[in-house]
C-alpha cells in the first residue's frame, strides 16, 4: 500500500494514480489530504505537494491535476539520462518533474483537445505531437518512468509487494476489402474486369473470372495465411459499409462476407467492428453497422477500430460508449509509427470535457503496414527490423504489443515475408 499526500484529490488524480499504481505497478495506494494522518502512516508515502514531509517521497505537483477545465498549455520538455525525457521539469531532486501530471498529459491526450491543426479527414497528425517533436514516439515512456517510481520506492521501501504485468501480443487485421472479386456487385465486378481487359491485363481477368467459382483464388483471400502465422492472440476488425467514397467493402449482405465474417468469428480470438469513414459523422450508422456484423456472428459487439483511424477526440470516443463499445484499438496515427499515447499498456479513456474517467478500455496500437509502405515508404527488410524493435521494448516493460495489418497487404511477397519473419523471432516464445 502506498499513501498518497495531496492538498486535493481530484478526478484527474485519482485517474492517473489508478493508471500508474495499480495498473502499471500492482501496488494499491490511499489518498489523504491531512498531514498529521500523513506523517503517522507507517509504509510507502508519496509527498504530492509543494512542501517537504519527513520520511516520504516528494513530487512536486505542477498544477494539471489540481483543475477541471481544459486550459492552454505551454509543455517544456528535456532529455534526462535517468527519465529518458520529461515533461516541465522543476527541480534537480530524484523525480525532477511531476511525473503524475506528465503522465496524465499524455495519456488524457490533452494536446489533442488544445490543437485543432487537423488533416483533410480531420485527425490529428504526429508532427503536431509533443512525442513526434521531441524523440519519443517510438518509445513506452509512462512504462519507463513507472519502472523509474518504482525503484525510488523500492530503494526507500524495501517491503512493497509489485505485481507485474503479462507482455501480450495481439495481431488486429482491418477488412476494408474482404475480397478483390468475390462477392462484389455487379456493376463494380463488370466494371474491374473490363479495366483489366483493357489493359490487356490477361492474368487479372483469369483471376477474376476464376474467383467466381472458386473464392480461394481470390488475391484477398490470404486468412488462412494469417491464421497459421500468427502468435499470440488475432482479431479482425470488418468494415460493414459498401457505399463508396472511402467505404468501399465487397457487399456486407452477401453469402460471400457473412460466410467468411462468420468463419474468421470461429477461428480468431474477438471478431470487432470498423466503424465507416461516414459513421464519424453519424453515431445511427454507428450504432446500425455495429448491429449489423452483430447479427452476422450472433454475438454482442464490444471492439473496434475506427476506418482510416478516424478519430476526433472526445466526439468519437464518445460515440462509441454510447453505442456500447467497450475496448477501442485506433490509438495510433496513421502516418508515423509509434506509441501515440506513450504507453504500450490499455488504458481508459479519460473525457477532459466531463473531467472524469470513462468504461472505455484503449488498446495502443504500435505500428500499421500501410504506414510503413505508403506514408513512410520502407522496405520489407525496415518493416521487419522496426517491428522487432517495437516487440523487444514492448516485451521489456511487460506491455501489449498491438499491431494493424490488413488482409489486402499480403498480395506483395514481401510484406508477407516480413510476417512470417516477425512470428518467427525468439521474443514470443
């Protein structure tokens, strides 16, 4: 048990003491606001005020998780040879920062709610990010300093009892198009294969015609592969929305996509769904493609990950509470690769609007295939490499290691390579 001093004990604190103490660390903890009480508790003691307390470890609070509104914030941050970086450093003492409100900072996406700057579809980009901009996005860095709290404490007091986490890897594949061929309608499928043929693209139009009759030729179908490659556990997340623009799956009320949504339910761990770029508008179409793959696999929906990993924050989290989601995965940007809330643990969403904690479960995900080849243009051998350096940090500090892929990517050798590669190293075993 740890005691924790504070002159107020607010919603935000309590939030991020839940998120470091216990969750990160295993350690229970109790607040106090009376010193006396304080300075006669035997154990653990965290000092979270400006005044020094005999017999206890001091962080001194720099203000974030004293308020309840949403204020601009000027974030200094500084490399630290012990802390890695930190946010408004204050002070040469062994936590030289307010590594509560640091954390909080990140984890509540605060920058997200005081940066408008947004792309053409309206998310926020990692250059904007304090993480992009000062080294650390690519790292686990609440993880790090919760590794760094907790050897002050040990060193200070011997009998704390930490539980440690499980590192646990989960492979999410998005299904923006189920097929290439099977199960189109009629006009998009006259319309591919008159393309093809008047490229003179004889192998495309064999392909075509052959899928027809037999779905397993088709380019898209590559579940199979993913099955026996994967370690771990694997989930899907099914885009339900055909209507174009950038919705653009095979038909959702076909024999085709409810035969294989309904075999990837019987073979994966969680089947999800992938709200539609146009559900960000509409929490009704939210809520109707969440009932819609519902009915495919007879089963309630509590997953998802947002299409185009679009995410406007707090609207989108709000709409998928609403709508009965429980554990979202589209923390992640979509063109860099890396840790956009600096943690590689699942964490709730905290609403800054409502000033309060929220039901929904945050699953980081650390890298996306369509990042690495199209935005950030690597090769299959930096898709590999960058991925077993993502899995040794992530496996070094007990986290989840979650990764986007999509079923249409293995169509390039390489990147299926690059898979089979991954699954195959030595940090999952």
């Amino acid at each position: 048990m740890v005691t924790v001093l504070t002159t107020h004990q607010t919603e935000r604190l309590t939030y991020i003491l839940t998120e470091l103490l216990e969750k990160r660390l295993g350690v229970p903890y109790t607040v106090t606001t009376n010193v006396d009480e304080f300075n006669a508790t035997n154990g653990a003691k965290i000092n979270y005020t400006s005044t020094q307390q005999p017999n206890s470890l001091q962080i001194i609070p720099q203000g974030l998780l004293l308020e309840n509104k949403i204020t601009a914030q000027h974030v200094e941050v500084k490399k630290n040879e012990r802390w890695h970086a930190i946010l408004w450093p204050n002070s040469n003492a062994p936590i030289p920062f307010d590594v509560f409100a640091a954390s909080f900072f990140l984890l509540s996406r605060y920058e997200e709610h005081i940066n408008t700057a947004r792309d053409k579809h309206g998310r926020f980009e990692a250059q904007n990010s304090i993480a992009f901009n000062n080294g650390f996005l690519q790292f686990p860095l609440i993880e790090h300093w919760c590794e760094q709290l907790k050897d002050l404490l040990q060193s200070l007091y011997q009998n704390i009892v930490y539980k440690s986490n499980t590192f646990k890897s989960i492979t999410t594949i998005d299904v923006d198009f189920a097929y290439l061929y099977k199960g189109l309608d009629t006009k998009r499928w006259l319309g591919k294969l008159a393309k093809s043929a008047l490229r003179y693209d004889i192998k495309s139009v064999r392909t075509q015609l052959q899928s027809s009759f037999d779905f397993t030729i088709d380019p898209y179908n590559t579940y199979d592969f993913i099955r026996k490659t994967v370690r771990g556990e694997l989930g899907y997340f099914i885009l339900m929305s055909n209507n174009g623009g950038h919705d653009k799956n095979i038909k959702t009320d076909g024999s085709a996509f409810k035969n294989l949504i309904q075999q990837l339910n019987k073979t994966a761990d969680f089947v999800g769904v992938h709200p539609s770029y146009a559900s960000n508008q509409s929490i009704n179409t939210l809520i109707k493609e969440r009932d819609e793959l519902g009915k495919i696999i007879n089963r309630k929906i509590e997953k998802s990950r947002q299409h185009f990993l679009k995410m406007n924050l707090p609207d989108t989290y709000r709409n998928l509470i609403e709508a009965g989601i429980s554990e979202d995965y589209t923390m992640a940007y979509a063109e860099q690769i890396g840790f956009r809330a600096s943690t590689c643990v699942p964490f709730y969403f905290f609403d800054l609007g409502f000033n309060k904690t929220t039901t929904l479960l945050c699953y980081p995900t650390c890298f996306m295939d369509t990042t690495a080849i199209q935005y950030l243009k690597w090769d299959s051998q930096k898709i590999a490499d960058f991925n077993e350096k993502l899995l040794n940090l992530t496996k070094k500090y007990n986290g989840h290691y979650v990764t986007l892929w999509h079923n249409n990517t293995f169509v390039l050798p390489p990147i299926a390579q690059a898979f089979c590669n991954l699954f195959e190293k030595p940090e999952f075993d």
